[in-house]
C-alpha cells in the first residue's frame, strides 16, 4: 500500500484542498524529485490551479517540511510501539521489523521523507533532525541494553545503530509490491539485524 493511499496519512489536515496539495506533493516529489518538482507539478496533482498552492503553503519547500515532520513522527511513532519485547533482543526484533514493515508499506512518503532532506531550510531541517535523533535513540537503547546483559557485542554503538536503521530506511528507495511483502520483508531485517549483533 503507498503511502499516499494510506488512511493514516493526512486526517489531521483542514481544509481537504490542503490535503490534496500535500497528497499531489507526496507523489510528485517520489517520482521527481523535490528540485524538479514545480508548484504547477503539485498543484496539477491536486486538480487546482497553481495560484492555489499559496492559499494554503507559502512555498514548495513548506510543503516538504510538512510531509517530512508528518513521516518522521509516524516512524517514531512505530518504533516506540514495537519497544514492547522481554528482552534487549526481543526488542530490537521488534522494532526492526515494524520500522522496516513500515518503510515498505508507506515507500512512497517515507523515499520523500528520507531522501530530500536536503532541500529543507536550515530551521526545518534542525527540527526534523531532531525527531531523527530520537529514532535513533530508540533503536541504540536497546542495543546498549544488549551489551549490557551480554546478549549483544557491539562494540560501536552509534555506527551500529546507523547500519540497523540503514537497512530499513533503503526499503523506500527500491520497493514495490510486486517485489516483497512488507511484513515478510520485516522478519528478513529483524533477523539481519539480530545476526549484525549476536555475541
């Protein structure tokens, strides 16, 4: 399911011409990019006219950062509720799996909100920076809490927590239904994961 269909996506949005927008923005971006992406792009996506977009953005780049808050919050969101193992390596299964479940599931949204971080302002770029530090947080406790009790041996934690978190992230670039089934895909990365960091 992309991600631009999902009914998670979007409900919190008023009035429904600004949902467009950000719907149309979503696949435009996906499939261009954010720098060849025009404002006529995304509006044309929406079914308005270009002067519309400003009724409810001030820029292209307003439209980015929305979408990157929106996804960042919903993949944080997902790994706190996977944190719910017995046990370090429980957890980490868990949270690899829904993470990377996710990224399959919502490929759409989430190669937006992973791969144009760059054309963000430096204020809104801080801001999504700051949510992408708590993911990874998230993921590195449990592998500290691994070392820990002798479960894991991880000698660099932060690197480690980049590799784990790099595998799932890469889902969005390359998936496609025909391809994978998102949970199934979940299980494989969980237990790659378990096996970068079993002792």
């Amino acid at each position: 399911m992309s991600a631009v269909t999902s009914p998670l996506v979007w409900e919190h949005v008023q009035p429904a011409a600004a949902r467009r927008l950000l719907t149309g923005a979503i696949d435009a971006f996906a499939e261009r990019g954010f720098q060849a992406t025009t404002t006529r792009d995304i509006a044309s996506r929406a079914g308005m006219s270009p002067a519309a977009l400003y009724v409810h953005y001030p820029s292209k780049e307003r439209l980015l950062f929305e979408i990157s808050l929106y996804g960042h919050r919903a993949a944080l969101d997902v790994l706190r509720a996977a944190d719910t193992g017995d046990s370090p390596r429980d957890r980490l299964a868990g949270m690899v799996s829904a993470f990377t479940t996710w990224h399959a599931e919502h490929h759409t949204i989430a190669r937006v909100v992973q791969y144009e971080l760059a054309a963000l302002t430096p204020e809104h770029l801080a801001e999504v920076a700051t949510i992408r530090r708590a993911i990874s947080t998230q993921i590195e406790q449990a592998l500290t809490d691994g070392v820990s009790d002798g479960s894991f041996a991880v000698e660099d934690l932060p690197g480690t927590t980049l590799a784990i978190l790099s595998l799932s992230i890469d889902v969005a670039r390359w998936y496609s239904p025909t391809r994978r089934d998102p949970a199934g895909l979940g299980v494989l990365y969980a237990d790659l994961a378990l096996r970068m960091v079993q002792s």
